[in-house]
C-alpha cells in the first residue's frame, strides 16, 4: 500500500491515522502490528507492533509509544518512550532519566559523559590529598 499526502507538521492531521473505538482508559490505545510467514506451512503470525497509548486515566491526551516485539511465544514490551519524551529499554518506566537501560548495554562512542553514584558501590575509600 501507498499513502501519498503533504507532508504534515507536528500537531496537524497526519497522512495515515490509526484510531481505536475503545473507551479511554489508561494504557489503551491504537496498535500497528507487524506480521509475516512464520513457517515453512505459510502461516501467518506477528513479529513486532508499535502502539500509541493513553499515559493517564483521567481526560487528556498525554500518551507514549509502546514498541513490542515476539519472543517466540508471546508479544513482549521492549521499549517505551513515555509523556515526556524518556526512554526505557526493557523497563516500561525510565523514571526521571531521558534514557533506562534495564539490562546490559554497549556504546561506542568517541566521548561519553559517566555517571557515577555511590549507593551503586562497595567497598568505597576516600583518598586523602
């Protein structure tokens, strides 16, 4: 399928809208979902989904991006970006950080800004100048 359209703006009507009938609530929302071949018999079965959800159960329009992806048995969470633009790899939650990565992560980068907090150690010694 194509969809040809002007290029919309933030906060415009957008070329391809993907709307859910159900009543609000929080974490309800639209879904797109990703299917293919699964096995050699053709059938069909998802491998991945983005959805668009409500953050709030009260009226409003504060919302996050769930990207969800097959495990090999079921559709897991494995990335959000919540109401406030932070992300969460493997958590649904980053708390106050612009990025959470629960688990293991790898950057190879030229500079990188480390963070350090003491509760996260053990064995600390002072060095004295």
């Amino acid at each position: 399928a194509i969809i040809t359209g002007a290029s919309p703006v933030v906060n415009s009507s957008p070329n391809l809208m993907v709307r859910s009938n159900t009543a609000h609530a929080i974490d309800k929302g639209s879904q797109i979902g990703f299917y293919g071949k699964y096995d050699s018999a053709g059938n069909y079965g998802p491998f991945a989904s983005i959805a668009g959800r409500s953050a709030v159960s009260a009226d409003g329009q504060h919302g996050y991006l769930q990207f969800n992806i097959n495990n090999g048995s079921a559709q897991a969470e494995a990335m959000r970006i919540n109401a406030g633009g932070s992300v969460g790899i493997g958590t649904t939650d980053p708390g106050a950080y612009k990025l959470n990565i629960a688990g293991s992560g790898y950057l190879d980068a030229a500079a990188w800004a480390y963070s350090s907090d003491k509760r996260l150690k053990e064995n600390i010694s002072y060095i004295q100048l």
